[in-house]
C-alpha cells in the first residue's frame, strides 16, 4: 500500500515539528504550511489524505480555510481535523459544522492525534471503496438499484441452477409527497436514511435490500417462499411504523406499503418483479400499510 500523505497547516513552529516528527514514524509523508493560504496551495498541490488544520492562524483562519475546501470539488472529500488551543465547545461545533471530521485540543497528546489521523484514514478509505465500486446508494448507504436488480439476476440464476425458491419484496412509503410537502426535502430525506437503517437492521442475514427509486426499495430474501416473505413484510411493516421522525416542533411516523411474490411459476425474472410490484400496488390500493401477496 502507498504511504499515507498528511498535510499540517499551523502557523506554530513548535507544535508543527512534534506532530511532524512523530507522524513521519507512523509512515506518513509530511507535509506542512505556516499559514491558510500557502495550506490551500499545498492542498492542491500534494493531494493529501489528510490534513490537520489550526483554527488560529494569522490571516485566512482554520475555519475559513476549511471552508475553501469544502467548497472546492477538487478537495472537498479530503478529512480535514482540527487542532485548537481552546477547550471550546461552541468552537468545536463550527469546525465540525463545517465539514471537518474530528478535532484535536493542542497542546495535543501525540497518542490521541495518531488515533484521529488513523480515524481520519480509515473513514477516506471506506468512501473511496464505496464510490469507486459504486454501489451504494449516497443518501440511504444500501445497495443502489443498479446492485440490486444483479443480485436479483444472480439469486434467480442461482435458483434455477438448484430448484429452489426465493422472493422478493417490494416497499414504498405511504404518502411521502405529504412528508416533503409538509415538513420540506431535508426531513424527507431523513425519512429515508431511516427507513433504509431499519430495513436494512431488520433483514436476516444472507438477504438484500436496495433502494429501487425514489421512495421505494427491494428485499430479496433468499430461500423463502412468499409466505415466508409475507411474515417477514409484516414485521418490517411494523419496525417502519414504530420509528418517529422530529420536524420542527412536530413529531411524526411513515407507514409503508409491500407487495410480496416468490419464484415458483414464473417464467422470467421480470416476470418476478412485476408481481411483487403489482402485488404492492394492491396494498396500496386497498388502504395502505399493509402487505399484499402475488397469487
Ligand atoms: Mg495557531
């Protein structure tokens, strides 16, 4: 594995040679800058993995270097960790506001800010993996619909080849126009997060779930008939009505439609698909949250 780069951006000489010189033995390759803006240059110049960055500093302030970079698409996904001298909540606050991921108090303790930059590392590394595999819904954090409908495609194959039996459940969330017409996008999108959590917390081991479109997702459950997956719709039917979301002064809670089909007597995946979504229209139909199986 290439070796790591750090950034430090410090206008302190002294605090900047401790992290450099016990930094440099972790294997990192250091950089530095005295200021905020030869520290945006170095950024763009070295790309590095990591950057810690001073709030205090004369001229361009930490906070507002901070901003730069989250506003400049070429650098805003590197992990920028704050080092202050103040025990500050209201300041530490801003910082992680802005976008950094952590923060360290100076004068730091060369074993804590080893761990954060370790921290930092891993979490880039995680986002890259993701990005790059682009698998994964960036809102939800499940599977994108692209994945799921080539797990789908591998767990019929998969079916065919041994003669079993799988399902798949379709969900939609009941109204959700209502939710981001009364309570705006950003709750909507929390609607969302959390119902994927729960699903995805909910599922058994060995199954999928994956975001098919806007409010609507998929759970492949492997090895189960549709009564199986009728069971299973239902208790998921009741963890998504059982969370409640904050609004302003308003709290509230979402129910979710399903539709349920299994592959015995279907001659096409599509085929599959389609039943569990004409399956979930009928729930729809018939009152909402609920579940409906394919016949
Ligand atoms: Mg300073």
């Amino acid at each position: 594995m290439r070796s790591m780069k750090v950034l430090i951006i410090d206008d302190d000489v002294d605090s900047l040679a401790i992290a450099r010189l016990r930094l440099k033995k972790d294997g990192y390759i250091i950089h530095s800058a005295g200021d905020g803006l030869e520290g945006l240059e170095r950024a763009r110049e070295v790309d590095p993995d990591v950057i810690l960055l001073d709030v205090q500093m004369p001229g361009k302030s930490g906070f507002q270097v901070c901003e730069d970079l989250k506003s400049d698409p070429d650098l805003c996904n590197i992990p920028v960790v704050f080092l202050s001298a103040a025990d500050d909540i209201s300041e530490k606050v801003k910082g992680l506001d802005l976008g950094a991921v952590d923060y360290v108090t100076k004068p730091f303790d060369i074993f804590e800010l080893r761990a954060r930059v370790r921290a930092a590392l891993r979490t880039k590394r995680l986002q890259e993996l993701l990005l790059k595999y682009g698998e994964v819904d960036s809102l939800t954090e499940i599977y994108n619909r692209r994945v799921l409908m080539e797990r789908l495609q591998q767990e019929w194959d998969r079916s065919l080849r041994s003669n079993t039996i799988f399902s798949f459940i379709m969900t939609d969330i009941d109204e959700f126009k209502n939710v981001n017409d009364t309570f705006g996008h950003p709750v909507g999108d929390d609607v969302l997060e959390k119902v994927a959590y729960k699903l995805k917390k909910s599922i058994r081991s060995g199954d999928i779930v994956g975001r098919y479109g806007g409010e609507e997702f998929g759970i492949i459950m492997v090895n189960s008939t549709v009564q199986e997956a009728f069971v299973a719709a239902d208790r998921y039917r009741q963890e998504i009505k059982k969370i409640v979301f904050k609004a302003k002064k308003a709290s509230f809670s979402v129910t979710a439609s399903f539709g349920v089909a299994d592959s015995s007597e279907k001659d096409s995946l599509d085929n599959l698909v389609s039943a569990a979504d004409s399956a979930m229209y009928e729930a729809k139909e018939s009152g909402r949250n609920k579940v409906c199986m394919s016949d």
